[in-house]
C-alpha cells in the first residue's frame, strides 16, 4: 500500500476513531513517515495497530498510545519538550511537528544514532538527541514545557518534577515490571495534580531512579 494512504487509514480507524481529534496532532501522523522508523523488513507492518520491535529488546510504541500520549502532553508550537527513551525517535519526530524543540535522551547509542539518521534524512532538525540516563533529566536545557517518558517507571523520578515549568505537564507510565497506569501530572505553584489516563505496557525505563539494568 502506499504509505500515504496507509498513514490515512492508520489516522482513520485507530486515532480518530478512538477519540483524537486535535487537528494539529492527526496533521503531525499524516506527515511523518513511520515506515522510515522501523528495520525494512518490517516496513510492510509500519501502520499496524500494535507496538514493533526496533533491536536492542526495544519497541516503537503502538500509533494510538503514541498519540493519546501526544495529545495529554498538550504541546504548543513555542513549547521545549524532554523526551525519555528516544528508540526509533518517531514519537520526537510527531513531537517536532508540534512544538519548538525536542530534547530527546538515550540510553542505547545504537538506537540514539539510527534515530538521529532518520531524523536527519527528515531535516527534522529540531529534535536533539542525547545517549544517557534520562531519569536524570536533562538540566542544561530545563525547564520544560512538557516532559514524557516512553518507558515504564517503578515510580516518578524526582529530577522530572524538578526540571518542569510551572503549569507543565509530565506524562509517564508508573508501575511495575509488567504493566503500569499512564499519568498525567500537572505541576503546581506548590506539589503537583495528578490523573490516572488507564493502563499500559511499556519496557522498562533503566537507570538511576528507575530499574536497575
Ligand atoms: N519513544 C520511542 C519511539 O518513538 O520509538 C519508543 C521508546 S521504547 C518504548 C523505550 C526506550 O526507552 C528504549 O529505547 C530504551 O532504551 C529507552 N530507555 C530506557 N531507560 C532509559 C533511560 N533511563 N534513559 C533514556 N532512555 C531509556
């Protein structure tokens, strides 16, 4: 099928029709190729409505979760987002459609630089790319407008908060190893504001204040 069209059916039948309407969002996943994310053998499952696996024991995330995640981190085009876990760097890639600057970090160098290639394929210049531990954050660029993490956490690492803007919104699977609830919090003058958005299952987000490898 043409990725075009297959773009449009995956927007059809597994976004809007559970819900998302955001025009600038559905805009961002008709434009990004996400069959440039995933190894060519793959290709022909690029807009199957299911996670894939990228290498590494890692996985680019089902579209739907990817975009009901986008759209709870509510991003502005004046927006500086934190992304966890950049894997194949396709949810940075909807993310540069939306805001200012994605800071996006990884733990595995290989998927950090395969990312970085298609991204740059892309001229999606204004998502960076850094291999670390990103329970850490990322303090150089902070505060942030948004943060999301694309891993599943055993609790909420501090640093996160910390590096978040009044009024920003962090969005993270918190759980244990094998399922977690999505939240959405909101940060406060003082503390923070809390949402359960549903169950998940996401791979293990590995690091200083998350699993230990
Ligand atoms: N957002 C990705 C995409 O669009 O393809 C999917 C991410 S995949 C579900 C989770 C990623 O988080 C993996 O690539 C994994 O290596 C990475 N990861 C796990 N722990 C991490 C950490 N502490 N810091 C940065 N990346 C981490």
């Amino acid at each position: 099928m043409d990725p075009f069209i297959a773009r449009q059916h995956m927007v059809d039948t597994q976004i809007k029709a559970r819900g998302i309407n955001n025009p600038r969002i559905l805009k961002a996943f008709l434009e990004v190729p996400r069959h440039l994310f995933v190894d060519e053998h793959l290709k022909y499952r690029a807009y199957d409505d299911n996670p894939l696996t990228i290498g590494y024991g890692q996985t680019i995330s089902q579209p739907y979760i990817v975009a009901l995640m986008t759209e709870a981190l509510d991003p502005k085009p004046e927006h500086k987002i934190l992304e966890l876990g950049s894997g194949s760097g396709y949810q940075a890639a909807i993310l540069s459609r939306l805001c200012r600057d994605v800071y996006s970090i990884e733990r595995i160098t290989g998927l950090a630089s395969k990312a970085r290639n298609v991204l740059d394929e892309l001229s999606y210049f204004n998502v960076h790319i850094t291999v670390g531990d990103g329970t850490r954050g990322y303090e150089k660029e902070s505060p942030y407008d948004g943060i999301i993490v694309t891993a599943g956490a055993p609790y909420v690492p501090e640093k996160l908060i910390e590096q978040l803007k009044v009024g920003g919104r962090l969005v993270i699977p918190v759980g244990d190893r094998d399922i977690q609830d999505l939240k959405l919090i909101t940060k406060k003058e003082k503390g923070t504001f809390e949402k359960s958005m549903g169950g998940c299952r996401f791979v293990k987000l590995i690091g200083k204040q998350g699993w230990e490898e």
